[in-house]
C-alpha cells in the first residue's frame, strides 16, 4: 500500500484523565481446555525454541543500538505514528503474559498430566515475555532518545491503554496457540516492511532485531500448531477454523481509535495481518498427510479470509 499525499498527523494521545471504556472490556476467561500436546512434545517444541535463541542472537536494549544517534527528524509523520502504534501494542505485554499464566494455569485445582503440560509450556512463556518486554523497552526508548516524545508523557500514554485487560475469544488450547501463529507472523511482516522505509538508520536496526524476535516466536507457534495436528488431525481443525473467522490483531477492540490508527499505519508501511494466512495454510499442509474433508475446509477458508480473496461463503 502506498501514499503519495502528505501523511496525515497522528492522533492525539489518549487523554490522561479518560477512564478505560467499560463497555469494550473483554470478559477474561479460565483455563482452556485441551487436549494438550503430550508434555514430553510441547517440552520437544520449547527446546527447539530455546536452541534458536542461542547467545548469539540475544540483544539487550542497553547495547544494541547506538541510542545517542536516534533522531526522529529523519521520520516522516507517518513513520512517527506507526513507532507510535506499535510502542502501545508491544508495550501491553502485562495483558498478553497474564493470558497465558491464567488460562494454563499452575496452581493445585489443575490435574497432574495438565500441570505438567502447562509446566512444559512455562518454560517458552518466560523467555518469550523476557522478549518481548525488551520490545517495549527498546521501543520507549527510541521515542525519547529520538525526540518523538518525553518519557513522562510517553509513560502515561501507555498507562491509559495498558491497564486495559487483554483477553482472546476462545477457549480451546490450539486457538490460542494459532493466535499466536498469525500475529507472531503479521508482527514480522509489518517490522520488515516498516524497516525497509524508515529514514533513521536506528530505527532500521531496531526494526530488524524485533523482526528477528518476532520470527522465532512464530515458529514456536507453528511447530506446536503443526502438533498438534499431527497428534489430534480433525479435532482441532474448528478451533483453529474459529480464530481465523474472529480474528483481530492484539487491543483492536479495546485500544482508542485503534481502527483509524491502523489504516494510517498502513500507508506507512505494509499491515495486513492476513498476510500470515499463507504461513498457517503451509502449517496445516505440512502437517497432515492425508487430508480428510474438514482439512480441505480449513486450508479453503483461510485461503478466503485472505485480503484480496473473494469473500468466504
Ligand atoms: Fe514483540
Ligand atoms: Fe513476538
């Protein structure tokens, strides 16, 4: 998507006093149910993980960039906004952590082959919150090194979305996991494209770190996904099915003028989270062998949900 008019001004920030809508609050939800990945699978998919993060490619907000050099002058308005847009969206991360830990949760009411799933999976959600704090960290960082914004201003814009719950619509195991497939991936995309027409170099570096992180993440979620698959085939084709056909990217209902703020972005740069789709329907076909007719459906639907695709029936 391209523009060649003037980039619009971003929003104005949220009004500090404004209290969070109750009525776009999500109902937040218990623990989902399974079936689970057998312990010892998940525990397979979390080392796999865990060896992709090897030392080497670890960044710590403190080195990584040279944060002296940041200058936002180098931006376009466009640009600005969309550092803007996704500093609120990494910066929810409280929300998206406290998703996992309560509806896998690891208290004395779960059963014993459950906790030990859950445990397994703990293992991942740690080290991917560590990551992803970092993401918000670093990109605070950018927006007051680089003159977009002050600390104590930025600090109350994000306190006025972040203390809204974050929930996801679903209630099976695999949909939360395909969740992640999607917008892991959609993430990715969007940090390539961005970094590809940002005009200070920092910012680039920074994108291209993030667009690094947020690839490992997605193929921890397509490992599982695929899994899953392998181990359960036809039962886990509707949840998935489902959060294709109720998918929003993170705080879309809940963040304010999230809808005008999203088109914007894209005349920045690419944001298409459909985009992802093509990933998942790899997934799916890599993961099953024989494909039975609720199979066909799946990969079918996807395929319409696409941008572009004639509308699903
Ligand atoms: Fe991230
Ligand atoms: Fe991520």
């Amino acid at each position: 998507m391209t523009n060649t008019s003037a980039p619009p001004p971003p929003p104005a920030p949220p009004a500090p006093s404004q209290a969070p809508s109750r009525t776009s609050d999500p109902v937040l939800r218990g623990p989902v149910r399974g079936p689970f990945l057998p312990p010892g699978d998940m525990e397979q998919a979390v080392t796999a993980y865990h060896l992709a993060t090897s030392p080497a490619r670890r960044w710590d907000v403190e080195s990584a960039v040279n944060w002296s050099a940041a200058d936002a002058d180098r931006l376009t308005d466009g640009q600005r906004s969309a550092v803007r847009f996704v500093t609120l969206i990494e910066d929810h991360l409280p929300g998206y952590f406290a998703v996992y830990t309560r509806r896998f949760p690891l208290t004395a009411d779960v059963d014993l082959a459950d906790f030990a799933h859950h445990r397994e999976l703990y293992h991942f959600t740690v080290r991917w919150a560590v990551e992803e704090d970092s993401h918000a960290r670093a990109l605070f960082r950018y927006q007051t090194e680089s003159g977009i914004v002050d600390a104590d201003t930025l600090r109350r814009e994000l306190a006025v979305e972040g203390r809204k719950p974050f929930e996801l619509p679903h209630d099976d195991a695999v949909a939360l996991f395909a969740y992640a497939l999607v917008q892991e991936k959609a993430t990715q995309i969007y940090y390539q494209q961005l970094r590809a027409v940002v005009g200070d170099p920092v910012l680039a570096e920074l994108l291209g770190r993030l667009s690094r992180d947020e690839a490992r993440h997605f193929t921890f979620m397509a490992d599982v996904v695929e899994r899953y698959l392998r181990t359960h085939g036809d039962a886990v084709v509707e949840p998935i099915r489902d959060v294709i056909a109720r998918f929003r990217m993170p705080l879309a209902d809940t963040m304010r003028g999230y809808w005008r703020w999203a088109l914007r972005i894209a005349d920045t740069a690419r944001y298409d989270h459909t985009d992802a789709y093509d990933h998942l329907i790899r997934i799916v076909n890599r993961a099953v062998d024989a494909r039975t007719d609720r199979v066909e459906e799946l990969t079918r639907f996807i395929a319409e949900c696409r941008s572009g695709a004639a509308a699903p029936a």
